[in-house]
C-alpha cells in the first residue's frame, strides 16, 4: 500500500522517509543520508538492469565522481549549465596562511578565498569520462561500442527540501557509441526494455518527450530544439508534488561528445552517442512511494524482480 495523500508535498514526504529511518539529513539542502535498507532497494534495482542489460555485450569501465576540468569546457558545459556545474577547490598556500584559514573556520567565516580552483570537477552525469576514453584508444571497431559505466554518484548543484531533486545522487548509467542508425535504433529498443524493467516494478510509468535545464535565453532556444528534434526522452512515473518525476533519461547527442573528444567511427567519419541514464534515489523514492515505506509489504511482483526473499 502506498503511502496517504498527506504525503504528497515533497516536504512531507521528505519528512515521512525520515521519519521511517529510511533516509537521513545531511546537513545541507539536497545532501542526505540514505539507510540499510534504501540502499539494498537501490543496489537490488541496479543489479537488476545489469541482467536487462547482460546481453548487450557492453564493457564495464568504472570512474570516481570528479572528472578533469577541461572535459567540461571542451563540451562547452558551462554554456548551457553554469547553474548545475560543481568546481574542487583545494589550498595550496603557505603555513601561514594554513593557519589563518584553520582560524576563520573556527569562527564559521568565508575561509574560501584562500583557497584555489584545482583542476577538476564534480562529475555531471556518469557518461561524461566515458567519450574521452573511448576516444584516446583510436578509430570505433565496426559496428561500434557499448559502455557500461555501472552506477556511481553525480553532481549538480540544485539544492532543494525534495528528496526528489538531490544535489549528490547516483545514476546508472549505459552509453552507446557508433554510426548514427545503430545508435538511434541502440535508443529506441532500450526505450522499450526500460518501460518494461520499470512496469515490472509496479511502476505508473510512462515515456514523454522532454528537455534539459538549459540556462538563460539561449538555453530555451537548445531547449525548444531538443524537443522539436525528440533528443531527449524522459521516463516519468508520479512520486510527489503535482507533477510526475524523471526517473531515467534516453539522450541521442548526435555528434556532440564525439566532435569535442575526437570520437570516429572507423572510417573517419565523427560517430554518434546515445545514452541511457537511470536515476539510483528516484527509483527507489517511486517504489516507496507507491508500495509503500516497508518493502516486506510490497506486492509479490516488484519484490520477485528485484530478488527480494
């Protein structure tokens, strides 16, 4: 059984899940805990898109959440979202001025200014190290690749009380590189295989044409695009608020990875990537939400894919 209409509000279901254990404040907006049992629901649901996805033959590579700083700029990130970017910062001063940052910590004043900029970022999307990568090794074997990055923590700066909208979150990612054909064709089947994982679960799901949180007044123009040309398809399912939440994405980039970290297909040509991202929290915010709070409730079905006993 799900949980009552009182739980609704973002706010209120925040509440209800703390309340339960099942996550805990982190001291900052979008920074949480998450319990034993959350994330046995959300490891469960990884290892069950590895067996969805085992016969694609993809090859696991496995990143940290920080990427180096220059993969940013040269996909031109900062240009449609400086609003979400997240930048390490490190010191690197004297002794001196060791301690007098150490002292305006004690006393909670901005010690950030004796700080420097380091050379890297937090990670925006798990897909992000995979271009660079793939590329340094040379020219795509025919047919192309499929990469599977596994499931890792991501970053975009969003803080918010909505369980629903986390600043550190995980996202299980699948990333698919080749001739424009086989990627658009690699999108639309797993449009299709996620529906039907999700539907699994007990999920109220349902695919719609979307976009992503361009910035400013050229960001709606890239916004406008990318749902006129179906770029992005978002995987919706109702969690709380008034509005159903993306819980995985399908993105076709076309070339756009490619012609910045110099991707080609074996005869020359600037490959395609598509990639396939589902997010970790929200998955298991939506099977809460919907079977509710104690997942020895939950109905046969969700609980069979998932391998629960």
């Amino acid at each position: 059984m799900g949980l009552a209409p009182d739980a609704d509000a973002p706010e209120a279901f925040m509440d209800a899940l703390v309340e339960h254990g099942l996550l805990v404040p982190g001291g900052a907006a979008g920074i949480v805990g998450r319990s034993a049992v959350f994330e046995d629901i959300r490891e469960r649901f990884d290892a069950a898109v590895s067996r969805a996805a085992a016969g694609d033959g993809a090859e696991r590579m496995s990143f940290p959440p920080v990427l180096p700083r220059r993969y940013l700029e040269d996909t031109g990130y900062l240009h449609s979202f400086p609003h979400l970017a997240g930048t390490v910062f490190a010191f690197e001063g004297g002794e001196q001025q060791g301690i007098d940052m150490a002292s305006m910590a004690d006393r909670h004043e901005d010690w950030t200014a004796l700080q420097q900029a380091s050379d890297l970022v937090l990670t925006p999307a798990v897909c992000y190290a995979v271009y660079p990568a793939v590329a340094a090794r040379g020219p795509l074997p025919g047919g192309g690749v499929t990469i599977d990055p596994g499931g890792a923590f991501a970053f975009r700066h969003e803080p918010s009380g909505d369980p629903t909208r986390l600043r550190m979150f995980h996202m299980r990612e699948l990333v698919r590189i080749g001739a424009p054909d086989e990627v658009a064709a690699w999108r639309a089947g797993w449009c299709d295989r996620a529906l039907a994982l999700l539907q699994r679960l007990g999920l109220q799901v349902r695919a719609e044409v979307a976009n992503d949180p361009f910035f400013g007044r050229a960001g709606r123009m890239l916004a406008r695009a990318q749902r006129e040309q179906e770029l992005k398809l978002e995987l919706v399912v109702p969690i709380a608020g008034p509005r159903p939440t993306a819980v995985a994405s399908l993105n076709l980039h076309r070339e756009h990875f490619a012609a910045a970290h110099g991707l080609t297909l074996a005869d020359g040509r600037t490959a395609h990537t598509a990639c396939l991202g589902f997010g970790h929290e929200r998955i298991v915010l939506a099977l809460l939400r919907t079977h509710g709070l104690d997942p020895r409730g939950w109905p046969p079905g969700p609980r069979y894919e998932l391998e629960m006993a």
